[in-house]
C-alpha cells in the first residue's frame, strides 16, 4: 500500500492517542470509543476516501543486490589509436591539419621534400627509359622472327628484357605510392593519414627537418568509434568489481541519457598516489557523444545469491525508530509489518522481515 508517508505517521499516532484517551482538570473521562482507523496491533481499516488515494504494488523476492558508484575519465581506445611516422627524410614545406582536427583515411596530413624521393623519382624516370627500349627491341625482334631473321631464342630473350625493365618500373612506381610521392621529379612527399580519427597528438611544424633517424611520430591519430573510460575503485569496493560486468555510465554534457559498457580489465596494483584500483570499461560510442577528458560517473550493480523483498521505496514507514510496511488483508484492511531495510537503490527498497513473495502492499 503506497500513500504520502505523511498521511501514515499520522494515521498510526492517531489511532494510538484515540485508544488512550484523555482527562481534563483532574476528572476521569470515559475513553472515547475506538476508530476503524487503526487498533492496537497498528493495523488500519480505510475508510473509501482514504482508499481512493492509495497505490497498491506487490512485493517480490529478488536476488539481493547493492550499487557500486565509481568515478572515472573517458578516454581514447588504445585499439583505435594509430601513430604516424616519416617514410623518408627531409623538410616540411605545409602542415594541413591542427591538433584535434577530424581528418579522413588518405586526407594528407604534411608535405616534405625529400631528397630520398628525388632520387627514387630518378631511378624511375631511368626505368620508364628502359622499359620504352625493351618495349622496342621486343617489337623489333618478333617482326624479325617473322621474316626467320631472328631465331625464337632471340624474341623469348627480348620478352625477358621487357618484363625485367615492367617489373621494375612497377617496384619504383610502388616504392612511390608507399612514400607517398608521384612519379613527377617534384622531389615531395606526402604524409597521409592511415585511418579515419581525430588528430590527438602533433609533433611536426612547417620547414622542420625530419632526419633519416628519426623515431618521433609525425602525428597520433585516434577513433572515437569506440572509446575507453578509466574508472577509480578503492580499495572497499574491489572485491565487488569483476570483468564482465556490465556498467551504466552517465556524463555532465547529457544528463537525461545513459549509456552501457563492460568492464574489460583491472589494474594488478594499487596506485601508490591515489591509492585506488584503476579499471577499464569499453563501449561504444557511434554517436561521437563522448569525448576524452570527460568526467564519467559509473554505476556498477552487483547481485548476490542471499534472497531479499524488493518494495517500492515510499511503501517503508519509519516510525519510533522502526521500519513498517502495510501489507493488504482484506479491501480496506492493512496489517502493520516490522521490517528491516537491507539498503534503497533509487524508488527501490530491499528489505527483509515478516514479508512474502507477492502480498500486495
């Protein structure tokens, strides 16, 4: 049975004063008789006005189960982050995107000149020259095997010419498209993005020098496909916290939604700073709602084997220090049962007592 709290203290107080009556100036008073409202066990009969503003819910036995609330940060996925790196030394002469930038797989990100190009570039200008010769010398050998000038050994060496100077022409024309360069002898080189993403991390300026050695990433490019958020659990909480589990997730930037995700992963220690176990939860993020560096706050629900009664949270009565609920006996009639309140989860009480599985209440 579910009324304004409210109207129930007031119920039960005045069915308790109704019962013990009261004297004036000293003279005995007969008590007054009884209500229906409420006898001496606490239970209470409804008149029909009071009966057409309850709510009836039925109570039902349920696994019990707490909530873990955790804080945590979203982050890129590491899966979905790529690092782009020089093929080629020498000078950036344009830089085409800035940090945060969304950019497209193939889009370029940088040109260089490279003298590493210009010397591919002339290395197959020299083999398109040797391709054309061997491309002759083919035509001329089976017009001469025609007229039984040239014996069939001679055409089958001309045609191993041709496809030795093809092949290596096609060697150079790839060794090109890899360096991100044309067959021109522009000497440049053109630095591309891999993968579609945001540019997450720049390490490269206009006229910067890349040298032959170089082992610093020219750019970081990262998904949001699917992200990462990095949760916070102390050290209470960690015995509750399991792989697989699944999450509810909600962000200051979208109050009115939520969204789902599973943890994949637990740290092996404790930070020694923040003295917290950090935690991984993936989910995915099609939508590009979620950003890196935004604050996440994670609900994690965790149910045991041990039965509880599950009742709506305004059912429970607190009075003189005790919890009640008041279970259904007859159309208007409503028994007063002691309970004991497990824990509340948002409208939701568990509770434990002299309650069964569906009595309405």
């Amino acid at each position: 049975m579910r009324f304004n709290k409210i109207s129930i203290f007031y119920l039960l107080m005045a069915g308790s004063i109704l019962l013990t009556g009261c004297s004036t100036k000293g003279e005995k008073e007969e008590p007054e008789a009884a209500t229906e409202t409420q006898d001496k066990d606490g239970n209470l009969a409804l008149s029909k006005e009071q009966l057409a503003n309850i709510e009836i819910s039925k109570a039902k036995m349920v696994n019990d189960e707490q909530e873990v609330v955790l804080n945590g940060k979203v982050t890129f996925s590491d899966d979905l982050v790529t690092k782009v790196f020089p093929l080629v030394s020498g000078n950036v002469i344009k830089v085409n995107v800035h940090l945060g930038d969304v950019v497209r797989r193939g889009e370029v990100l940088a040109t260089l000149q490279s003298g590493d190009v210009s010397d591919l570039q002339n290395q197959y200008d020299a083999a398109m020259a040797n391709l054309k010769i061997a491309e002759k010398n083919l035509d001329i050998a089976k017009e001469l095997y025609k007229t039984n000038v040239y014996s069939e050994k001679d055409v089958l060496s001309a045609q191993n010419d041709f496809k030795k100077a093809s092949t290596g022409v096609n060697n150079l024309r790839q060794r090109l498209s890899i360096y991100g360069a044309s067959s021109s002898t522009d000497a440049r080189s053109a630095v591309v993005a891999p993968v579609n993403g945001y540019v997450i991390e720049k390490n490269v300026t206009d006229n910067m020098e890349i040298r032959p050695d170089a082992s610093t990433d020219l750019f970081t490019i990262g998904s949001l496909d699917r992200v990462w958020i990095v949760a916070d659990v102390y050290e209470k909480d960690i015995a509750l916290i399991h792989i697989g589990e699944q999450v509810r997730i909600k962000v200051v930037a979208y109050p009115d939604k939520e969204f789902t995700g599973v943890i994949t992963k637990t740290a092996n220690i404790i930070d020694p700073e923040t003295k917290v176990l950090k935690v991984r939860i993936e989910l995915d993020n099609k939508e590009k709602l979620l950003l890196p560096e935004m604050f996440a706050r994670i609900k994690v629900r965790i149910t045991s084997k041990n039965k509880v009664i599950r009742v709506p949270n305004d059912a429970v009565v607190f009075l003189n220090n005790k919890n009640y609920v008041m279970i259904k006996r007859t159309d208007n009639k409503y028994e007063r049962r002691d309970i004991t309140v497990v824990r509340t989860m948002g409208d939701t009480a568990l509770i434990t007592g002299n309650v069964k599985d569906g009595e309405l209440l």
